[in-house]
C-alpha cells in the first residue's frame, strides 16, 4: 500500500483530489491500525508562462489575479479542503521541491517515496531534469507517473533520461512486471522501454527497480553528485589576493599533516576570512 506520495504541478488541486480520494477510501479499511498517508502537492501556486503570456484558452484569468498576484494557492486549498488529513501543500518550485525532499528522506526524516506523480515541465530539458530528481527521490519499487506523453519534449526527455540510465540499469523497465501489467490501460511499450497508461491526455510510467542496495546511503551519494558534480573542480586562484589565502591554506594543511593540529586549524582559519 502506498503511503508517502508526492505529486509535482498539482495548480487548483484537480489530480490532488483524485490521488487523495483514493488513498482514503484505502485508509478506511487500514492494514494497522497505526496505518497513515500523506500526499505532498509540490507548486509554486504562481502559473506558468503560458498563463502569463496569455497563451491558453483561458488565459491570464486562469491565475485568478489579484492586485498582480495569483490566488491559485488559496483556490488550491480550498479546493482540497476535505483532503486535510492527507494533502500537504508545498508551495515552492518543482527542483527546489524535490531536492528538498531528497535530504530529508537520506536523513531518514521521511520516508522514499512510494508513488510520485509529475505533471510539472513540458520543455526540453527542464521535464529531463525533473524525471531524474523525481526518480532519484523513489523507493525500490516505486512508482513514477507522468503526464502528457504526447508533447514531443516530454517523450524526447523521457527517452533521453531512460538513455542516460540504461547503461548503470538503474531505470531498466521490465516487461514482465506483474504489478504494472495488472493495472488498467498499462501497457509496455517496448520500443520506447517504458511503459504507458492509456488515458486523455496519454501517460507514462516508470517502476524503480527493487535491487539489494541501501538505499539511503545510495540517495546520499547522488545527492552530493548532484550537488558538487562528479570530480569537484579545483579552487581557481584568479587573482594575487586568491593566490596568497592558497598560500596560506596549503600551509595549514601541511601543518595538519604534520600532527599539528592548532597551527594547522589557525592557518586554515586565517585563509578564510582572506
């Protein structure tokens, strides 16, 4: 049973509602009785630039402005009023979201995440980005939906990301799936290796593999990758200021190797205030 969920663009609270519906009709007959649920709703609750620019069928009235202000935050919550028990609004933007979320389940705060959905980005790059900080974020065994496959910067980033994965095997998607196949509409869709759910507009859905790792201790090492880059750039001294405070610091590591320790720790305190 799913019981931590994340869901990324979640605007008036439309997807939200459905995904917490679910899960409470799901909770009314709990395994334990300690049993809970939480769906995070990741947004900035600001539109995008569509709506901004006036692009859509509706609009700039779909942001609800006012005194330039979009109300979608306050429509969301009311919208999503009787889900209180379950729905948990974050409003920030989609990456910062999910990094956010990264640190606190490797710090065992929160747990992986069982089920997420992503109906966030539709433009290239951006949707790939989120697919990795999104998929990153899964348990063993978790679930990854998403919406729109039908734009063709979505299927070209999708494509793109489970690429990139195919050699490390760590987004490799079975055919053979008993859970995915059971679901209605699912179906794998073998040339693109993913699998897609049937519906208007088409999804996509991806399943975490369940391999024998810890996999908090993995989350943290590709958060520090992700966040100080594979191979750290060395210090680049640009100017004579930079190449003195150097000076001083290889100074007091040299110190430090040498077991002294309080001239070592003074040195490296001297070249960092420089």
């Amino acid at each position: 049973r799913p019981r931590f969920l994340v869901e990324v663009g979640s605007f008036k609270g439309g997807s939200s509602i459905r995904i917490a519906s679910a899960l409470m009709r799901d909770l009314a007959q709990p395994a334990q009785p300690e049993d809970k649920a939480c769906l995070v709703c990741i947004d900035t609750f600001l539109g995008d630039a569509a709506m901004w620019l006036n692009k859509q069928a509706t609009g700039r009235s779909s942001l609800l402005l006012k005194d330039g202000c979009p109300q979608l935050y306050m429509q969301f919550m009311v919208n999503t009023a009787k889900y209180a028990d379950v729905i948990v609004p974050f409003p920030i933007a989609s990456l910062c979201g999910l990094r956010a979320l990264q640190h606190l389940a490797a710090d065992g705060r929160t747990p992986l995440v069982d089920f997420l959905y992503l109906d966030s980005a539709h433009l290239s790059g951006e949707t790939k980005l989120e697919i990795t900080e999104a998929f990153r974020l899964l348990r063993p065994g978790g679930i990854l939906l998403g919406d729109d496959l039908d734009w063709p910067a979505v299927e070209a980033d999708l494509s793109s990301f489970l690429a990139d994965a195919a050699d490390a095997e760590s987004a490799s998607q079975s055919a053979d799936d008993e859970l995915l196949n059971a679901l209605p509409g699912a179906f794998f869709f073998a040339a693109g290796g993913y699998w897609v759910v049937e519906a208007q507009p088409r999804q996509w859905m991806l399943r975490k593999p369940s391999r024998q790792t810890e996999a908090r201790e993995e989350l943290k090492a590709e958060i520090l990758a992700a966040e100080m880059g594979e191979k750290p750039a060395e210090f680049l001294a640009a100017t004579a200021e930079d190449q003195e405070a150097m000076a001083v610091y290889q100074q007091g590591i040299a110190k430090l190797e040498m077991g002294d320790t309080a001239e070592g720790s003074r040195l490296l305190k001297v070249a960092a205030k420089m």
